[in-house]
C-alpha cells in the first residue's frame, strides 16, 4: 500500500501551471528519486506532499491524509525534511541546535544525541555550527530530518558539495533507512553513482511527468543502445555469421557489438558461441543517459544545458 500518493495533481502559481495533471505513488521501504530540470516543479512536489501547499487540483494523500489538512501537526511527526542549503543557527553547538529541533518535534532530546552518535557527528557536538564543514552541516541536516523516526523522508538535493565519500556514507544511510521501511523521495540533479540506492524514478519536465518507473523498465522502454565489449585473440573469425549485423568494431583482440536494451537477450547468446572470450563488459544505459533520453529525446548531447 502506498503511504505517499498523489493523483492528477495541478498547482498553480498565479497565472502559472507549475504542475499539470501529476500523478505518483510512494510504497513504504521504496525510494523514489524525484528527478528534472530547474524549475521542472520538483521542490513544489515536496511542498505539497509536506503540506506546506495545497494543490489547486486533483488530490494528495501522506499515510490517508490530507498532508495540509486539520490534523496536519500530527502527521508531520511522521514526516523528516532535508531541504536544499540547510542552514542552522550558527552560533548554536550541534547538540544545542538537535536539542531544539527535537524539542520543536515533540520528541526526546536524548533521540537527537543519538542520531549525531549514529551519523558520525558526537565529538563535534559540542563544536559551534559555524566551524562545522559542508559535509558536517548536511549530517546534521539528516540527523534532524530524522528525529521522531519519520515514516515518510523528503530530501531535497541532500548530497550538494559532499565529496565522494561523504556520498556514499550518505547514501549507505538512506539503504539502512529505506529497509526500515521508511518511504524516502529524493531529488537530485547528481545522477552520477545514486542509481544503486533507488527503487524507482520519476522523471519531471515544465511540471508534468514525463516518465515514472523501475529503471530496468524505463531503460527497455527507451531502446537505447547496450554496448557488449570482448577481448580476446580474433573473435571476429569465430563469430557466427548472424551476429555480424550488430557489429560495431572488430580489430585483432577486440569485438564490440550493440543492439537496444529491448533486445539484449541476444548479446548473451554471442557470449555463449564464442569458446576464446578472455574478457567482456556489458555495457547498459546508465542513469544520466536514460534523463538525458527522457528529457531531450534523441537530440545531441548539448541540448541537456537547456533549461526550458
Ligand atoms: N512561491 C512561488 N511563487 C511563484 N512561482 C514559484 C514559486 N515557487 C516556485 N515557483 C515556480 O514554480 C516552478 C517550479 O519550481 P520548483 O522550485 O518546484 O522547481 P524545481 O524542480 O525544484 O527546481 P530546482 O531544481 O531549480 O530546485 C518554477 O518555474 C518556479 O519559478
């Protein structure tokens, strides 16, 4: 059952559309990455989905309900927030300012010691925010998204100027959250390395989504090309004739061949009719080919700085 549901959402800013006709479903322990350009009404979606908007149409439910509605105080014990830029009272240690958030939650202050414990932050704890690197601000930044144990996590942009190890500490801690069962949305523009740590993609464009689903699905659905690269001494002599069609280059040690990811069935029965293979990769789109595809179709590489 989904504890995040949004159907045929419309927003309006003014004049404006800013979502047109949005419909998404989160499941509990799935995450969900929220993905478009700027302006493409990610952020909206959030502001919605926290209750913090209400939608001009359609309909948005968090847990059954109404996520701006009477008893909205209520369920936002269940929700944790990252925003993009998180800021904090500078003058504040990290433990001063866990402690007021976790008050603010309605949650013990002894929860937030924890979490700066669990998140590699309680020998800086007594340390002023304002000495506490970029990497230290987004720890802290989850630490508080994650007071009350939220059932329901928003983070917008989390992993903004954190080097690649921070990342991947990051990211480990959303997998442990997500088999808690949590139900976590995750907007990004870093595409590069996050796609182990989603369950699915919703991909947004001028506010209407453009593509939504498991990434094996959108990668079939896509038919780009899968790239299958084999070494070893003259391939090419012993490959059989009706392979040749998906041949891209053939030299002395090396045999690439491709076909669409729809039909890719066939790469392994080149593997199995080649007896001298010393090594192969398999190459599959990746998640910044599959935006880039979805976003901008088949058009040059150079169309994905165009922000519409
Ligand atoms: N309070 C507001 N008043 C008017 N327009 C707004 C407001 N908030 C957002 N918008 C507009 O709504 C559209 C969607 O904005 P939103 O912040 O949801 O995009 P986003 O996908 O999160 O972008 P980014 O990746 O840059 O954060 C944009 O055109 C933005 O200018």
């Amino acid at each position: 059952m989904s504890i995040i549901r949004l159907r045929q959402v419309v927003k309006h800013f003014a004049e404006r559309e800013v979502l047109n006709n949005i419909s998404l479903e989160v499941k509990p322990g799935e995450v969900l990455g929220l993905l478009g350009h700027n302006g493409a009404g990610k952020t909206t979606t959030i502001k919605l989905i926290l209750g913090l908007l209400r939608p001009d149409g359609g309909e948005v439910r968090v847990m059954d309900q109404d996520p701006a509605g009477r008893d909205f105080r209520e369920l936002r014990r269940h929700l944790g927030f990252l925003q993009e830029n998180v800021s904090f009272y500078d003058q504040l240690s990290g433990a001063e300012v866990i402690t007021y958030l976790a008050k603010l939650k309605g949650v013990f202050p002894a929860q937030g010691m924890a979490l700066l414990e669990r998140l590699g932050l309680a020998e800086a704890s007594g340390r002023r925010v304002k000495t506490y690197s970029k990497g230290m601000r987004q720890r802290l930044g989850l630490a508080q998204a994650l007071l009350g144990q939220p059932k329901v996590l928003l983070l917008d942009e989390p992993t903004v100027g954190l080097d690649p190890v921070a990342t991947h500490h990051f990211y480990q801690q959303i997998d442990e959250l997500r088999r808690q069962g949590c139900a976590i949305v995750l907007c990004s523009h870093v595409l590069a390395g996050v796609e182990p740590y989603l369950d699915r993609v919703a991909v947004m464009g001028q506010g209407k989504l453009l593509a939504v689903g498991h990434l094996d699905a959108l990668r079939a659905e896509s038919r780009l090309p899968v790239t299958l690269t084999l070494q070893g001494r003259e391939l090419h002599r012993s490959l059989p004739e009706r392979f040749w069609p998906l041949v891209t280059e053939a030299s002395e040690q090396q045999l690439v061949l491709q076909t669409d990811v729809a039909g890719q069935r066939v790469l392994a029965e080149v593997i199995c009719s080649l007896p001298d293979i010393e090594q192969f990769q398999w190459q599959q789109p990746n998640l910044p080919e599959l935006y880039q595809h979805i976003c901008y179709g088949a058009a040059d590489a150079n169309t994905a700085d165009y922000c519409p």
